[in-house]
C-alpha cells in the first residue's frame, strides 16, 4: 500500500456547509493531538509512499512549529513520493508556511477557494478575500510549487449563474492547474441544515455544471473525472487511487482508508483519539458490495473502469454481475470503448440515477 490521506481536524472557523470532522485549533490541544498522530502514523507505514494528502480541516491553520512538526512525521516515508498534497485556506497560507511545505516536499497546494463573490464566502463563513488568493497564488510559484488547485461551490444558497460564471472566468484566469467542482449538499449538522438551507433548485445545478463544463474546456482544462478538470495533464494522482479502488492509509482523528476486506473509519472524537488512538470502525465488504464499489468509482474517470481489472479481480464479468442493469443501460448511457465501461457524455449529468440500477 502506498498511498496514506492524512486528516488534520483543525480550523480557525466553522464553514457554513462543512460537516468534516473538525476542532476550532488550538496549539495546546493540536500538540497532544501531533503526539498520537505520530504514534500511529509509525505503526500503520511500512515504507516509502508514493502519494501522500494532508487534508481537513485547514492544514495551513497550523502555527509554524507544529506544521513542521506534523510534515516531521512523514520525512521517513517520502523520499520516493510522486505526489505530496496539502491543503490550505488561503488566509492562512503565508511564505513561511509555504517554505515549511516545500522543505519537506510537498509539490501539490489544494487551495479551498470556493467562490471569489465576498456576498457569498460571507454566507459560507469563509474568511478570505480574491486578495488572499491571488496572494497566495504568488507566494507559491515563487517557492516553486506550480502545481496548485482549488475547490469552487455551485448551488449555493442566493448564487445566481452569473455569479458562477464570474467565478470560473476568476479560476480560469489564474495559474491554477487544477479545479475542483462540488454542488452543495446541505449535510443535517452542518450549519446551512441546522439553519434549515434548503438544497438549490435541480435545474439550476444542472445549467451551472454543464456550464462549467463547456467554459472550462474552452479554457484548456481536461474533465477527466465527474468533479475535476485539469490543465496540463495535471490530474490528481492521489484522487485516482479512489477512483481505481485501491487501497490506501487513512491517518488521523476521522480519516477513513480502505483494505482489501473493506474499510475503516478512524473515531471522530478527538478527546478519544488523544487518549485512546484511532479506534478504527471496520466496514466489512462482501464481494457483491465491492462489485459495486469497483463500478461507482471507476465511472467517476473520464476513461471508465477497465473490464479486464474488474474480471481478474472479482473473476466474473461486468455483464454477470449486472446482467440487468448492464442490458438496460449498455448502449445508451454507458458504452464500452478500449477495454473500459464509460459513462457517455450525458449519462454524467445522471450518474447518481444510473447507479441505483446496479445496487
């Protein structure tokens, strides 16, 4: 197994439409936390990694002690990594922190940018500004780090297309090599479901990604899965660990990793987590269910799910294990094209609906 996502729980503020496992940062709390975090990160890594993602929560919240503390634990397992991911907010990711990633050879920024429109980073509780990007944008090709993405909301509460539109017209004239596109979902404990945000309009999602998705390739980026673009074949190679469903580490208080036998989702507390390590939940996953998993991912990638993979792993063909969905959908919403079961370029816009044919 080479590949490990790393959860950090901390921010300095709750977003509106996060339901992520998270802690407003402390450095007293966050210390105790590095401590346990080592402990395990030394038990479950055997060897080098070949991709690595620092994710959260806001990595970059971290003072610039503890980042290097935290990035500390993982120079043993990085002197062959392909890929070294952090995430950062773009308030918190200043020229010091970025010196600290780079020492320790993280060569991939995920910046949650969301929107540009302050109206509506504002209803998200969001706390930068196109300043702080653009910002944050200079300080890292300064530092040597080009290959840089960001995350944009569509289906926002009160955000009209235009405003979506001027938001990708905003990425797609910065050095971004990589966008990463999500509708809203209301999650029921995050702060839009308690204050009872409904979910946008259907039509108007629709119009915004098949939007985005014209304007995007007419600006040189590459849709290679259902939510990422990328320029430059830039792609994320630890994404496409899950959507080739291999397995990977999850390290952290409410990372999750993935084995052959199914999955597990470390403890969500973190006072348990300090006390006790991660107190994974094992997900047990028959072959029917992995089946299934194989295929929902892997209709994620532009290029599909390869048939021959599928067969030498579960030592049956697509069509028998779904034979039903199969014959409904083949030639229509899915085709077959070089080895691999593709999801055509409308059936994208109904993958969710698709899938629910194959459970």
């Amino acid at each position: 197994m080479t590949s490990a996502y790393v959860h950090i729980p901390f921010c300095a503020s709750i977003c509106a439409y996060c339901d992520f496992t998270r802690w407003l940062y402390q450095p007293a709390l966050c210390a105790r936390w590095l401590q346990q975090l080592a402990a395990e990160t030394s038990a479950k890594l055997q060897g080098p990694l070949k991709t690595l993602y620092i994710g959260g929560g806001t990595p970059s919240v971290l003072e610039c002690g503890q980042l290097d503390a935290l990035l500390s634990i993982f120079d043993p397992y990085a002197g062959e990594i392909q890929e070294y991911t952090m995430e950062a907010n773009p308030e918190s990711l200043d020229a010091g922190k970025i010196a600290i990633a780079k020492k320790h050879g993280v060569n991939r920024i995920s910046l949650g940018v969301q929107s540009f429109d302050p109206a509506l980073l504002r209803r998200m509780n969001r706390r930068h500004d196109v300043s702080d990007v653009r910002r944050c944008l200079h300080d890292l090709l300064e530092a040597g780090i080009t290959n840089v993405s960001a995350d944009l909301i569509y289906g926002l509460p009160e955000q009209s297309m235009a405003q979506w539109q001027e938001d990708l017209r905003l990425a797609a004239q910065l050095p971004f090599s990589h966008l990463s596109l999500y509708s809203l979902t209301i999650e029921e404990h995050s702060l839009f479901g308690v204050q009872g945000v409904k979910q946008a309009d259907d039509e108007l999602e629709y119009a915004m990604y098949a939007y985005a998705i014209d304007f995007l390739k007419e600006h040189g980026y590459i849709q290679y899965e259902i939510a990422n673009f990328a320029r430059d074949g830039l792609r994320s190679m630890h994404n496409q660990v899950y959507w080739r469903y291999e397995d990977f580490h999850g390290i952290g208080c409410g990372a999750s990793g993935k084995e052959a036998w199914g999955r597990y989702d470390n403890t969500r507390s973190l006072q348990e987590y300090i006390a006790c390590g991660p107190c994974p939940q094992r997900i047990e996953l028959d072959d029917r269910e992995q089946m299934f998993e194989t295929l929902m991912m892997g209709l994620r990638l532009r290029e599909g799910m390869s048939l021959r993979h599928f067969e030498e792993r579960f030592h049956m063909r697509a069509e028998e294990a779904f034979p039903a969905a199969m014959a409904s959908h083949l030639g229509k919403d899915l085709f077959e094209e070089e080895g691999c079961l593709r999801v055509s370029e409308e059936g994208k816009f109904i993958l969710n609906d698709i899938l629910i044919d194959f459970l």
